[in-house]
C-alpha cells in the first residue's frame, strides 16, 4: 500500500488500494500578477476603486491583485453599457447577436480546460467538477441562448419583443463561471447589454470571460465586468441607469435589494437561498438514492442554492439507507482540488466556513447526533469533513437555516402526507428530489411540493433548456429555457 500524501487523503477502499495523486497541471492558466475592471471593451485602472486580493481556498497563496470598483467606475461601467446599447446592440440583426453568442460559445469550449483550471483555484471546487459540470454547462447556456437570439418573435412573448436596457448582474461565488453564463447569455440574446460583478472571492474567471469577450470581437460596451465586494454590488443595483437587475446571493442580501429597487421602474430576479428536501421512499432503488443523497448535499462542498440538505427518509428503509450513506461516506476523497480523482474540494472562504462550524455547533448543543467518516484534512487552507446530523427535528436550526456546506440533516417520515408536509415546512421552496420506484406517486408528490425544480430519481441536474427559480424565500423570477428570456424583455 502506497503513502497518502497530506493534500489528497481518503479511505483506503476496503483496504484493497489507494490512488496516487493524479494532479491536473495548472501550466495551463497565465494569471497576472494584477487586473483592472473591464469597460467599455477595455481593461482600465479604477478612478476610485482600490486594489485587493483573491486567494485560493485550498492553500489561501495570493492568485492574483483584482480591483474594487468604486462608485464612479461603476457609473463609467454603467455609460459604456448604456451608449453599447444604443448604438449597436439592440439595433443589430438579431442573427448577427446570435453570431457573437456562438463565438463566444466557441471560445469557452475551446479553453475549457484553462476555464476548468482558473475555476478550480480560485473557487476551491474538485477540477471533476469545473472540467465535467461548471464549464460544459456554461458553454451549453451560450449555445441555447444564441439559438434563441433570432427566434424572438416565436417565443411566446408577442411577434416584436422588445430588450429592458442595462442589465445590473450581481452574481455568488459557488458557481462563478456557470452563474456568469446563466445571467449573460440570455441578456445579451434579448439584446440588452450588462454590468455583471462577480463574487469578492472568485473574479479570475469573470476576468478571463472578458478576455473572451474580447477575442470574439464583442462591440464594446455590451459585456462590462466590474470586480469588487457588497459595495460595488450595491452601487451597481442601485444605479440609475441600469434597467434590470438580476442577483444570485443570499435571502438577506436579496431582501436589501428588494427593498432599494422598490419604487423604481427596474424589473428585477432574485435567486436565493435554499433547504431541499430529499425525499427517500421504501421502494426506492436504495443505491441510486444513495448516489443521489451524496451528489445532492456534497457536490460542490455543499455550496449549492438547492442543495439536498434536508434528507428525509421513510422509517422503514432508515437503517439501510443510513448504513449505505455512511459507508458511501467513507469512500468521498477530502483534498487537492485539482487532483482529478478528488471528491470535495476546499470551502470557498474562511467566513464560509466559521458559518459552517457555527452551524454544526449549534446542531450538537440542539441535541442532534454528528457522524463524520475518518478524514484527514489539510494543514491549509480551509476545509470541512463530510457530515451528516441524524437525530434532527424540525425545530432545529440546521433543519431550517441553509448552512452551505457539506452538512446534511437527516429526519424520517412514515407516511407520504407526513413527507410532504416536512418537505414544505421551510421558508424556502427552490428544490426537492423525490426518489420512488412509482411514477404515479412521483407526479402526486411533486404536486404538491412548493418548489421550483423537483428532480425524480436524481439530484442537481442542470439543463440550459430547463427553467430555475424559486418560491418564498427563496426568490422570484425564471433562469433558464424559455421563461428565463422573459426576465430580460419587456413583456
Ligand atoms: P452574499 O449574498 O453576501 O453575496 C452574493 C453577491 O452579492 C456577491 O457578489 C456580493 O459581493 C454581493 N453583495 C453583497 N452585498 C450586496 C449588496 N448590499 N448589494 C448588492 N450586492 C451585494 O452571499 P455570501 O455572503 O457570499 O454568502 C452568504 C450566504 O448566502 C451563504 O452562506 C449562503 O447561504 C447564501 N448564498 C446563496 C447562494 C445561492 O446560489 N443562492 C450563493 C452564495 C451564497
Ligand atoms: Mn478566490
């Protein structure tokens, strides 16, 4: 048996073998040393921003100096976005919009794995997971959407749909690359132009998409990328001239944009937070469902809107599926995120994961039982085991707060009216999944669960054609297929 290094450990599988570690080479990625803000077509120095840096979660090195924009950059951004659309975008031939769409979908294919790369260091997410999920799905947006640019009229929304303007994007740091697509793509199909800022934490490949923009001779002005933290986000939504806003963050910061566009002509979706359920019934093929239990709360190290972080299981099968998660637990490989063969990479920032410990602390002292499979964690970095929390009641704050994190609450249910009453007890409603060997149950339960997406014998699939969104708390308004052209016209 080979040594373990300290970067990649896991479990030795039933003490047959172990892997080597299987590193993806980051020689691919020219990061600069600093970057300014994207306007106007160029990378420019901030008027009255000021510099600061973004790490990478696994090993917190510096990867780079990235600008805060301050009110007036934002402002410039604003202009450029605004004089783009008056002058070429929304009066183009829609067929041209679409061409630029395809070129930039081109381009994002064709330095996948560079995206892949950039993602995963910046992010801390499994290079499994940006190389094979994030960056195939962000190429599949621009391509949906640019299909769409010239269909408009066909779209169900009258025969001369009109684009809203400035579109103001604030988007988070789970998905950057895929949530930057998710608010670009059908912007710029509709034929607004945007002001997007990425998360504080991760804007290396916001700024790598605008090299991208750049390549693919975008007009300038249509895309404008503006870098900074909850500041910049607000100077941006708050601003006069922008049309639209569109924001992916949490229920708190959501409420606070809520509040500052009301009264204002600006259309605006939120996507918001989320506390799944997952729910497990006795005929289920119980090995899927497991699968579908661990791609549901530890994809992504849980940082995921519609996580499945309430696992709900019917009392007859608890002991089996308990017994087969924990030893499906145990074979999860902790490290490295670009180590090819890892399972759950780095937790996004050390604020992410003092909330993560907060919340797991909490869950103990509220009297629910802890179980983590043996796991050595690295030195740096920050990083947290895979956990599940059985005993839970739905009372306790871990079944009702989103803890985005690879945290999962397990509570149990007997009948499918007891099921579905737990699922719908939150005050948010983005997802569930429902795993069940009976159509007919399927179609019955997912009537009546409040939530946006409903998965059917699997969990956190995601489809460019395919609407996303919320009920209650967790937002309003459609991304995704043809309602998400719906936000960025003027219906
Ligand atoms: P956040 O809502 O603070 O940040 C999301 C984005 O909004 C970032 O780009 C941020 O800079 C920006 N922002 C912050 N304050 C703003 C303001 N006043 N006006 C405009 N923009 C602003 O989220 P966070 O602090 O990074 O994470 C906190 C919690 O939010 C997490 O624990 C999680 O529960 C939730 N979250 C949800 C999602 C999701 O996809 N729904 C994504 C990230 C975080
Ligand atoms: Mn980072």
């Amino acid at each position: 048996m080979t040594e373990r290094t300290a970067e990649t450990t896991g479990p030795r599988l039933g003490g047959i073998f172990d892997y080597a570690p299987a590193p993806e080479s980051r020689s691919i990625v020219d990061i600069k040393s600093s970057y300014g803000l994207f306007i106007g077509g160029e990378f420019v120095d901030s008027v009255d921003g000021k510099p600061f840096k973004t790490i990478s979660p696994a090993t917190e090195e510096v990867l780079a100096e990235v600008t805060e924009a301050g009110p007036r950059d934002v402002d410039r951004a604003v202009s450029a976005a605004r004089a783009a659309y008056t002058a070429d975008w929304a009066r183009m031939r829609a067929a041209d919009r679409s061409k630029y769409l395809f070129r930039i979908a081109r381009i994002i294919q064709e330095r996948s794995r560079e995206l892949a790369v950039l993602e995963s260091l910046d992010n801390g997410k499994p290079i499994r997971e940006s190389r094979d999920v994030d960056i195939p799905l962000v190429a599949a947006h621009f391509f949906y959407y640019a299909g769409w640019a010239d269909k408009l009229p066909y779209a169900g929304f009258g025969p001369n749909p009109r684009p809203l303007g400035v579109a103001g994007q604030v988007i988070p740091w789970n998905f950057p690359l895929l949530m930057l697509a998710w608010k670009i793509a059908p912007a710029l199909a509709c034929g607004n132009t945007v002001v997007l800022k990425p998360a504080e934490t991760t804007p290396l490949t916001a700024l790598a998409f605008a090299e991208i923009c750049q390549q693919a001779d975008l007009p300038p002005g249509v895309v404008n990328i503006v870098t900074g933290a909850g500041d910049t986000g607000r100077a941006l939504v708050e601003h006069p001239d922008v049309d639209k806003v569109a924001f992916t963050g949490s229920t708190e910061v959501g409420r606070l944009i809520a509040r500052s566009v009301a009264g204002s002509d600006k259309k605006v979706t939120l996507e918001l937070g989320g506390k799944a359920a997952n729910i497990i019934f006795d005929d289920a093929a119980i090995d899927q469902a497991v699968e579908g239990i661990v791609n549901g709360i530890f994809f992504n190290q849980g940082h995921v809107c519609c996580a499945g972080s309430r696992l709900l299981v019917q009392e007859s099968v608890y002991d089996e599926v308990l017994s087969s998660l924990k030893r499906r637990l145990g074979t999860l490989r902790v490290g490295d995120p670009l180590d090819k063969n890892t399972d759950i990479g780095a937790i996004n920032s050390a604020e992410q994961l003092d909330r993560i410990k907060k919340l797991s602390e909490i869950g103990e002292e509220e009297g629910a039982e802890r179980w983590s499979p043996p796991c050595e964690l690295p030195d740096r970095g920050f990083w947290f085991a895979p956990t599940i929390f059985t005993g839970v009641s739905q009372a306790h704050r871990i079944a009702r707060e989103e803890i985005f994190g690879p945290v999962l609450s397990v509570l149990t249910f007997r009948t499918p009216d007891e099921a579905v009453e737990k699922a719908n007890n939150t005050p948010y409603g983005l997802s569930a999944g429902v795993w069940t060997e009976k159509g007919s149950r399927i179609l019955s339960i997912a009537q009546r669960l409040r939530a946006g997406v409903v998965w059917a014998n699997t969990f956190n699939k995601f489809d460019p054609s395919s609407p996303f969104g919320g009920y209650k708390e967790s937002g309003y308004g459609r991304e995704g297929g043809r309602h998400g052209l719906e936000a960025y016209l003027d219906v």
